[in-house]
C-alpha cells in the first residue's frame, strides 16, 4: 500500500533491496599465499605479538587485535575499509606502535573473522565501532587508557561519525575517508551510470533507516563538527574510489567548523586511494611486481595458476610492497600528541 502510494512498485522495491543486499555479502580472508606484502600475520608475528578476543557487537562478536606499545597509557582503535579486515593495516599498525602507541583494531560484521553472515551495509561500520568504543571505556585494560581513532575509507566514515557519540575522543587520523555511510550507494551509483541511480535512493533510504536506525544520522561532517579534537583529515588527489571532490570528507570542508582540522594531500604514486599510506618505494616495487607477473603470464599466453603465483610471491619482498607512508605516519602522531596536549 505504501509502494502505491509513493508510485513505487512493489518488484521495484523488492529488486532494489536484493541488489543492495547483494553488494554487502559476507566477505573471507583472502588466501595470503596468492597475496604479497606484510598483511599476512604470520609475515609479521615475530616483529608485532598481538592479543585476540571477541567484542559483541548486536547478535554477532567480532574478532579483535590488541597490539600493545611498552609503557603507553594511549590506545588508537584502528577503523579498516570496505573489502578489507583489520590484518590489511598490519603494515600502518606497525609503525604506530614503534611510535608509542598500542592499537586495537577488529574485523568488521560479516567479514574475515568476525561473525556475521553479511556486512549488511555501510552504516555498519560505525555501528561496530561504536560497540567497540563502548567496550573499550568500560574494560578495565582499557578504560584509563586514552582514546584515538584511524579509520580508512570506510572506517573513516566509521571514525568521524563515532566521534558524535564519543566524546572521550581526543583525536583522529582519517585517511581517504568516506563522508556518508547512508549515501554512498546512490552517490556510487551517479559516478558510473548518471542520476538514474537517485531513483534509488528513497527506497534505500527507509531500508537503511530499518536496518541502521538512528545512525543513519550521522557522517563525517556531523562528527567532526561536534567536538573540538585534533583531526586529520588525509585525502589523495586522485583517489577514484572515495573521490577528493564527490563521496570524501574533503568535499565538504567548507561545512566543517572544527577548528583542529588539518589536511593531508597525497599526490603522484601517493594520490590513490591504498597509495596514500604506501611509501614511494612501496607504490614502484607494487608496479615492478605486477609488471612481472604480467610479462610471465605474456610468456604462456595464460594466466598464472595459484600454485605458479604461490612460488612468485615467496620471492617478494613482502616488507618492502607494503611499506608505509612515513611523512603521513609523522602527521598522524603529531596530531595524537596535539590531542593529548603533548
């Protein structure tokens, strides 16, 4: 009866649902032995012990990751992207507690370890960061700790938005951050196939509001703006996936009023969207890998099994492929020590 009235049919809506539903399936780790570079845990396990848990988020537990810095009373909860699971920023996770800072981060609902049999939609991602920040201030390793966030793409969405709801808070790193968890399909949809995708959007827009509730509410924008935390806020310049200009924070900074927003511009090799926390040299040895294994395929005029791709990347240089972004690395725990008032 509402579809009839709206002028909406019922197949439309129906179909609408079942592709967003589609896109959010349940997502497996990847099999590292087809997959270079230091985001396999046993490449890094002997440099970086961590400590595994669960932390209920709704009707599902996630899986999470505690790396502790000796002697640090500081904790960043790390917020992963879309098609990714917290071992993919092993690399990052590294390098921020060389630098005195222990890190939590976790696998979101439906994805690698966590459970969960879909991610069933963007706004989850702050949904489970929220729970996971909830968790944190009450558990008696963690509550006296002080609270920081990084979220990446979409764990950046995650991380702005979370900062409505936390005040505790005292700054965030968000790199290539996602403004809109609400927003993003039809905002996805106009930069590949026009604004034929708006006629989605007041379908997913009451699922969401279903699914997600009142947090739908939030972004980054909303965020940012409620508190007075030192963010950072790094964005490449030609970052196709979360676009400078279209779906990122960064589109929207004459809407932000905080006053401790700095900004990061990757640019060159460091301008994409993953290249923004690579090093040069890991963005050069990605392309040299690549051309290899392209060059080999070109020989037998066929592409590698995984058994021949196995043998390959036992050659790589995993440390170097996934080196990080130091200048970027330096920004972020600049901007944690400002919003610790160090």
């Amino acid at each position: 009866a509402a579809a009839s009235l709206v002028g909406i049919s019922v197949t439309t809506i129906a179909s609408t649902i079942c592709i967003y539903d589609t896109f959010f399936e349940r997502y497996e780790r990847p099999n590292y032995s087809v997959y270079p570079g230091l985001y396999c845990y046993d490449r890094i396990s002997d440099k970086l012990a961590r400590e595994t848990f669960r932390i209920p988020s709704g009707e599902n537990k996630l899986s999470a990751y505690f790396y502790r810095a000796a002697g640090s009373n500081r904790l960043v909860v790390l917020a992963h992207g879309f098609h990714a699971g917290a071992d993919d920023y092993l690399p990052l996770i590294e390098a921020i507690v060389n630098r005195g800072y222990s890190v939590l981060t976790y696998d979101v609902t439906g994805v690698y370890s966590s459970e969960g049999d879909s991610v069933v939609g963007m706004c989850q991602s702050l949904i489970d960061l929220d729970n996971v920040l909830n968790f944190v201030r009450d558990d008696p390793r963690f509550a006296s700790m002080a609270k920081l966030l990084i979220g990446h793409s979409w764990g950046g969405y995650a991380a702005s938005s979370a900062l409505a709801l936390h005040p505790e808070v005292k700054a965030a790193a968000l790199i290539a951050p996602m403004n809109n968890g609400a927003n993003i399909m039809v905002e996805k949809g106009e930069q590949y196939v026009g604004k034929l995708s708006k006629t989605a959007k007041p379908i997913f827009d009451v699922y969401q509001k279903i699914l997600f509730g009142d947090y739908v509410k939030y972004n980054g924008v909303v965020g940012i703006n409620s508190t007075d935390a030192h963010i950072l806020i790094a964005q490449g310049l030609n970052d196709t996936v979360i676009t400078p200009n279209g779906q990122s924070i960064t589109a929207h900074l004459d809407e932000l009023t905080n006053p401790n927003v700095t900004l990061y511009w990757g640019m060159g090799s460091q301008g994409s969207h993953t290249g923004i926390w690579h090093s040069v040299a890991a963005e050069e040895y990605q392309r040299v890998v690549a051309c290899q294994i392209n060059k080999r395929q070109l020989e037998l005029k066929r592409s590698l099994n995984d058994e021949e791709l196995a043998e390959f990347y036992a050659t790589v240089d995993h440390r170097l492929y996934s080196e990080v972004n130091s200048e970027l690395v330096d920004m972020i725990i600049k901007t944690f020590d400002n919003g610790l008032g160090l």
